[in-house]
C-alpha cells in the first residue's frame, strides 16, 4: 500500500462533485476537523459524515464544529434538503440516508455493522443519490463499518478516498476497506483537505 501520486490527485481533483460523504469512529473527530479546515463557508458542496457515537450520547457535534469551521454545522433532519456549505452530521441513534431529491432520510432500524447510524448506510445511500458526482472518504476506526459502503461507490463510479491507515489513530476502518477494495486515492488528512478545498475551486 502506497500513498496516491501527485498525478492521481490532480486527475481526482478535476472531478465535479456534488456531494461529500464521511466516515470515521475511533479518532474520527479530529481527523473529521483536520480535513474540513481551511473550507470557506461559500463551499460549493455538502458534506455528511456519520461519526460513531453511543445512541444515548446527546451529540454535540455541531456545537463543536460549528465553533472551529467557517462551514455551517448541524445535526442532520428527516425531509431536510442538502445545501452547499454545510457539513451534517447523522443524529445519534438514526441511520441517515441521501434520497434520489437530494434530501434526507432517517431511520431506526436494525444495527449495519453494529452501528447506527452505519457509515455503509449512509454511504450506499449516497452512491445511488450521486453516482459519479459523489466522493466517499473514509478515516480512522476500530471496525469495518464504511469498507462495504465504499467499495459499493467505487462500483457506482464515485471518488473513492481513503486515509492512510499509517496516519491514524486506530487503522482498522481504513484497513479493512483497502482489503476489500483499491480506492482512487489512499492519503493523509492533510492530503484529504488539500483535495477538498481544490474540489471546492471553479472548474
């Protein structure tokens, strides 16, 4: 396993994207600011990420990110249109799901990978939704929650990125998603966010 090029970052780069999914457990909250810092709150795009939390934890996510990010935070809401220059995040306790309108779903049901919300849920909710407009990463955990959901983007034609399990905190997630596919980039948190804020530029 070796890091993505110069070149394969420049080819992902040129990519029109309409939305980001995220994510990560173990580790995930920095990992999760390191890689959305430096986005202007005029950011073309939406991203989602689910971070895995107990389900009786009230979340603070959006309190916390919202203060160290110039992207709007919050909590995402059942029937709630994405927007451009916002990162949600799932609610404890609720799969989140992105409709074919570009909208949001929740759910109670059962436990994906004995999570929810469930990364592969959210993810493959996003492929269907996005296709080729959407790009997946996938960060730091301590199970394989996300692998599954993001080898199912690579087939619907997403931009698959994952970081390099030698920069986090605990490698499992990223891992057991490079045993189960090869992504279009394998890069650190400061590759990921050099790569977000030069998706974020005009084509």
């Amino acid at each position: 396993m070796t890091r993505s090029s110069a070149e394969a970052v420049a080819a992902a780069a040129s990519r029109r994207i309409r939305a980001v999914a995220i994510g990560a457990s173990a580790g995930g909250l920095e990992a999760i600011l390191a890689i959305a810092k430096d986005l202007p709150a005029s950011y073309p795009m939406p991203l989602v990420a689910v971070l895995h939390l107990p389900d009786n934890h009230e979340s603070r996510l959006a309190e916390l990110f919202g203060h160290r990010l110039a992207l709007r935070v919050r909590e995402a809401r059942d029937k709630e249109s994405l927007e451009p220059g916002t990162l949600y995040f799932a609610p404890p306790g609720y799969h989140l799901s992105i409709e074919a309108d570009f909208s949001f779903s929740l759910s109670c049901e059962e436990r994906v990978s004995f999570a929810r919300p469930s990364i592969d849920v959210l993810f493959d909710s996003a492929a269907d939704a996005c296709g080729e407009s959407l790009a997946g990463i996938l960060l730091t955990g301590a199970n394989h929650d996300g692998a599954a959901g993001l080898a199912g983007m690579r087939v619907a034609g997403a931009l698959t990125i994952v970081q390099d399990p030698a920069t986090a905190e605990v490698p499992t997630m990223p891992e057991a998603a490079l045993r189960r596919m090869t992504p279009d980039l394998i890069l650190p948190l400061a590759g990921i966010n050099a790569l977000l804020c030069r998706l974020g530029q005009p084509q």
